[in-house]
C-alpha cells in the first residue's frame, strides 16, 4: 500500500500544473470569450429546470431536471460534506475562498461542456443515444482526435471509482456508532469489511437497473436530502449568527495568507482550493456531460445553461455553509481530517445529536453518489469496448466499494486527484478546441429566444 500511495503523490506533482493551467486558465478564458453570457441568463436557467421549455419530442431518456439531479448526486454528497472538511484540514479555512473562484469559473465550463454533450451526441455499440468528452471529441474534433477520448476513458475507469465516497460513508458509520461499544466484538477491520459488503449489496440493486433507474432514484433521494441538510445548517448559523460573519471574514482573509504554513505556500492554497472544488463539483471533469448529453433536449444551449446551475448549488450554496459550520464550531482546529471533523463540527453545534443527523444524510448522499459514478464507468468502458462488455464494469465497482471501506483515507484521496487531473487534461483540451462552435450556436439561440419574447 505505502509504495502504490509513494506512486500516486509522485503521479499527482507531475499533473498539478497541467491540471491547474487548463482548468483555471482554461475556465477564465471561456468566461472572457463567452463576454460572460451564460451568467446573464441564470434566470433563463432556472425556468428552463423547472420545465417550462421541456420538449416531449426530443431525444434522449431523461427530461433536463433528472440530469441536473443525477449529476448534482454525484457532487452535492461528500465531496461537499467531507471534501470541504479535507480541504479546510490541509489549507486552513482561506481555501475556500479559492474554492469559491473555481466553483464560478467552473459554472462556465459546465455551460460549455454540457452544450457540447447534445451538440456532439454519438451511439454506443447498441445504438442508444449516448453523451460526454469521448463523443464530442470524436464527433466534434473529428477520428484523428480518438486517442485523446480513449486516454479519457482510461482515467475515467479509475476516477469514477466510488472510492471516496465507500471510504467516507465507513468513516461516518465507525465514528457515530461506534462500533467497539456494541455488543458485536469485532476488529475495526472486520467492522470496515462489513460495511463495505452492505453497501456494495445496496449499491448493486439500483446499479445493475440502469441509466432510467438512477436518474429516477437520485430524483427522489436528491432535492429532499439536499433540503435536509440546508435546513439543518441554516439552523446551525441562526443559533450561532454572531460567528457567521467572522467565519467567512476568516476565510477571505486566510485566503491572502502568504505565509501559508501549507505546503506549497500561496500557491499550494489556490491548488488544494482547486482539487477540492474540482472534486465538489466536477466543473471540467467531463462527468456532467455524460449524463446531461443523454437529457430529452436537442437544444445544446438550453442544457448548457442547466448544467451551469451545478457548482453553483453543490459550491456556492453548499461548500459554503459547511465550511461556515466547521469554523464557527472550531472543529478545524481539532485533529482529524475529512468527514471526522465535520460530524464533531455537527455534534457540537446541534445539541450532541448533530453527528447522527449527518450520518442519515451521508448515507443517502453516498448512495446516490455510488448510483450516479457506477454509470460514468459503464460508459467509458462501453467506449473502450462495447456496450455489453461495460455493463461488466459494475463488478469491478461494486468490489472496489468493498476495497474503499477498508483503504485508508491518504491513499483513496491520492488514487481521486490523479485520476481527475488525467480527465480534466484531455477533456479541456476538447472543450477549448470546440468553444467556437458552442459560441455560434449560443448566439442563433439567444437571437431566437430575444425574438420569441418580443
């Protein structure tokens, strides 16, 4: 183990810059090339969620409201629950700020990258409709551009591991129950093994149903669990109002700190704010455009300005308020790292029952997580493949779960930023390259929609 973690942190220095230049150079270029378009039209994107521009005629096999929901399952879960409590452990609470930065150049991305995922749509080996990086780089730059979509595919086999999230659901589970008092002895490991098997058991009932089945469980699972949690931290800053403005004081100071006692100084913070926020909310991934590309939508601008919705609500609204709630409580200040320290941040601060809470939501959030990621592996190795050899990809997921509950947190978390800085490289690179195209067809939209409301 120790010499797979030595080849993962020596991976992950070699593909931090390259990583960092395309996402955050990359994003703030489209956001000065698009002249800031797909921001003006946040309003837009709500009504178009909300069903009022649905088309019932349209390809594809989930309406704009389940793919915002499927995709925002894989996001708003732990990646903002205990990504952010990571990231405040290894940074100090400045790094939100940087994940602030990138959560809004990452609302760009998505608009580019999910318009690309209907514009470029392909078929699988099947003929089902299919979306996302590995088809409009084909289709988009064309077949001599093929063996960058297979280098994604490849990363994605790895990347869309639900790894961190097994990994985090045990932690949660081990922390709050608190196995060594029951009256069931056994070892922390066979505690973690045990855990590992019921949630790959549970995971393995909705994975093996399918893309319409996991849209519709992460539907139902989603908004009501993201409520949940919203209401239980807007509780927590009420009862504690006097502290919200320092805590988020603290974190716009922190993030100037120039003598950053983090590895890497300044620019060490601004990249562990731009993992963290990557891994919040996937902007520049290529995940979103897999599941937004197989929306009921032949309008690529329309789902563009959905998908922009995503790291605004999994990173603006819920990054922010769990980072608010660690600081306010202190728990940073405490040792433990990722999904630890934000239950005692919850314990603290509701009444000693907070970490039980949390727990319920966690288990919710990790499952839609585990649903959502299983299907981006199918369809990387249907890619690589065809169709019916990826549906044997959720084999190789559901042991993994088990593999996570036990691995440690250091070498999970490894394994997840190589694997998305090899995505965002090739993935990037597309959506930069195709960015011309995207701005042609926003501009007969928007000339459309301006006539329409004449």
């Amino acid at each position: 183990m120790k010499q797979l973690n030595d080849f993962l942190i020596q991976a992950i220095s070699a593909t931090e810059w390259p990583m960092f230049v395309l996402l955050i150079g990359g994003g703030l270029f489209l956001m000065l090339y698009s002249k800031l378009l797909p921001y003006r039209y946040f309003g837009h994107a709500l009504a178009i969620t909300r069903g009022k521009y649905d088309d019932k005629n349209a390809k594809g096999d989930v309406s704009s409201l389940q793919a915002l929901s499927a995709a925002v399952a894989a996001t708003v879960g732990l990646g903002n629950i205990s990504g952010v409590a990571i990231a405040i452990h290894d940074g100090g609470p400045g790094v939100v700020f940087w994940i602030w930065m990138t959560a809004l150049i990452g609302m760009c991305i998505k608009f580019y990258s999910c318009s690309l995922s209907i514009m470029f749509r392909g078929e699988d080996s099947e003929g089902h409709l299919q979306g996302g990086p590995m088809f409009y780089i084909v289709n988009g730059l064309g077949k001599k551009y093929k063996p960058l979509a297979i280098f994604f595919a490849l990363a994605g086999l790895f990347g869309f591991l639900g790894v961190f999230t097994a990994n985090q659901f045990t932690e949660t589970f081990m922390s709050v129950i608190n196995p060594s008092e029951t009256i069931m002895q056994m070892s922390e490991f066979n505690w973690k093994l045990t855990i590992g098997f019921v949630l790959a058991i549970v995971s393995s009932f909705v994975i093996f149903g399918g893309l319409e089945k996991i849209a519709k469980v992460a539907t139902a699972i989603v908004p009501f669990m993201v409520m949940v949690y919203l209401v239980a931290v807007l509780f927590v800053m009420f009862m504690n109002a006097s502290q919200v403005i320092p805590s988020l004081k603290m974190i716009i100071t922190e993030a100037w700190n120039f003598k950053s006692i983090v590895t890497g100084g300044f620019w060490g913070l601004v990249i562990i704010g731009v993992r963290r926020a990557m891994f919040s909310n996937e902007a520049g991934l290529g995940s979103a455009p897999m599941y937004h590309g197989q929306s009921k939508n032949d309008e690529p601008i329309r789902e563009g300005l959905v998908a922009m919705l995503g790291p605004f609500i999994d990173t603006i609204l819920v990054c922010t308020f769990t980072a608010v709630v660690i600081i306010l409580s202190g728990a940073y200040l405490e040792d433990g790292s990722g999904i630890v320290m934000t239950l005692n941040a919850f314990q603290k601060t509701l009444f000693g029952f907070g970490d039980e809470l949390l727990m319920v939501i966690v288990a919710a959030f990790a499952l839609s997580t585990l649903f959502t990621y299983s299907y981006y592996g199918v369809k990387c190795l249907s890619f690589l493949t065809n169709a019916k050899i990826g549906r044997w990809y959720n084999v190789y997921f559901v042991i993994m779960i088990v593999f996570a509950a036990i691995a440690s947190l250091e070498l999970v978390k490894n394994l997840i930023d190589l694997s998305y800085a090899l995505m965002v490289i090739p993935n990037m690179i597309a959506v930069l390259l195709l960015t011309p195209k995207v701005n042609a067809a926003a501009k007969v939209y928007f000339e459309k929609l301006k006539n329409e409301r004449s």
